[in-house]
C-alpha cells in the first residue's frame, strides 16, 4: 500500500506541474503582437493608428523605423501631452524595438526635434 500511495502523489504532482506548465504556456499564446503603424511603421500623424484595436497587458507592440531618423521613448501622460521626455525616460534606439504593454495606459513619442508635434505619439490602454 505504501508503494501504491507514493505512486498517486508523485502522479498527482505531475498532473499539477504539467498543469501549471500549461497555464504559462497558454498565457504567453494569449498576448499579441502589433506593429505600430502597420506596413508603414513608426512614423508621423499616429494617433488613429490605435484606433479599432484592443490591447491587452503583455501583448508586444513592435516599432519599426529607421534609427538614424527616429527613436522610440516610454513616458508619462505628461511626456506625451507635452511631448517631452523627462531625464530617465526609457529610450529605445534599435529601430525594430519590441515592448511589452503594461496593464493601465502605456506612452510613447520620438524625441527627434519636432517628430511628437508632427504627431510621432501613440497612447495605448492596455486592459
């Protein structure tokens, strides 16, 4: 009998690690991948590119443009409404930048002269 029930818990332990194991994988399945600004990537006049779409927190937005022109930077509804990115602001600069959404409102802008007021900005809500 001794043997029987160690068997059942060791089954029952496997049963729940490959539960769980399927609970992480179905999660990271679930999150989606944008590129923002679609074919034409990041560029000016963005704001309506969010339009239509529902973002979720983890889903991935991917910012594709050309690094000798633009950037990419992570703000604060301040920073966007003002456009300006304060000292600290997280700045991406590959120009095939993946971030990941966090749940609530997430900011973005190029800090390029110019570039936020010609409407290099996006604000996405994140579910």
């Amino acid at each position: 009998m001794a043997q029987g029930s160690g068997s059942a818990s060791r089954a029952t332990a496997a049963l729940g690690l490959a539960l769980l194991l399927c609970l992480l994988l179905a999660h990271s399945v679930d999150a989606a991948t944008y590129t923002v600004g679609d074919s034409g990537g990041w560029t000016f006049n963005m704001a309506s590119w969010t339009r239509g779409k529902r973002f979720r927190a983890g889903d991935v937005l991917v910012f594709r443009y050309s690094p000798s022109v633009h950037n990419v930077v992570a703000v604060s509804a301040a920073g966007y409404n003002g456009c300006s990115a304060p000292r600290g602001s997280r700045t991406y600069a590959s120009g095939n930048d993946r971030i990941t959404l966090a749940r609530g409102s997430n900011y973005f802008i190029c800090s390029i002269a110019g570039h936020c007021q010609a409407g290099m900005k996006i604000a996405v809500v994140a579910a």
